[in-house]
C-alpha cells in the first residue's frame, strides 16, 4: 500500500500499526497447521502516529514512538480495521509493551 492510499491519521496518543504476519512454514520447511495461522500477533510495524497529548500548560508532548518502529503489545488491546486487502491494527501508546531496537 503506497503512502497516498494509507488515509489514516490518528488522534492524540493513538497509532497505526500493520501486524506482522504467520510464516505458513518454518526455515527447516515444515508446514505449520491452521492452529498457527489463525492467530494474532501482538507484533508490527508503526504506520502512522498521532501528535501525542498535552500537558498542563497546553504544550504538545509527542509520542515516544515513530513511525517505522517494530513494537510488542499485549493481549485483548487494540482494534482492528480493514483498508483494502490489508488489516491494521489501532491502538494506544499505553498499550505498547516494548519497541524492538
């Protein structure tokens, strides 16, 4: 998906991120079975974020994350949205476990 058809901008402290997908089969060429594939990784890549919040006197204080880093983040958080053929996932920095250097 180019940058001209990714139309979304989050809001706030709220960021895009495209989920990394199941490999179908693993190094040593074993096939995984359906159990595998249809799970969710809680693992991606950050598409777009959003300004970031304010504090106390009205200034902006941007995210700690970037677009283009790798993250971790937890169970039952985030919601998914479908924009042509791909899905991404929307979710709150808060939810961000780790950032993969």
């Amino acid at each position: 998906m180019t940058q001209e058809q990714f139309n979304l901008e989050p809001i706030g402290t709220n960021l895009v991120v495209r989920r990394a997908t199941v490999e179908l089969t693993s190094d040593s060429g074993i096939i995984m079975p359906d159990s595998v594939t249809s799970q969710k990784l809680n693992e991606g890549v950050v598409m777009a974020v959003g300004k970031g919040s304010r504090d106390s006197n009205g200034n902006r204080v941007p995210c700690d994350v970037e677009v283009g880093d790798e993250i971790l983040w937890g169970d039952y958080t985030g919601n998914d949205i479908v924009r042509g053929e791909e899905t991404f996932c929307i979710l709150g920095e808060a939810d961000i476990l780790v950032i993969l250097r």
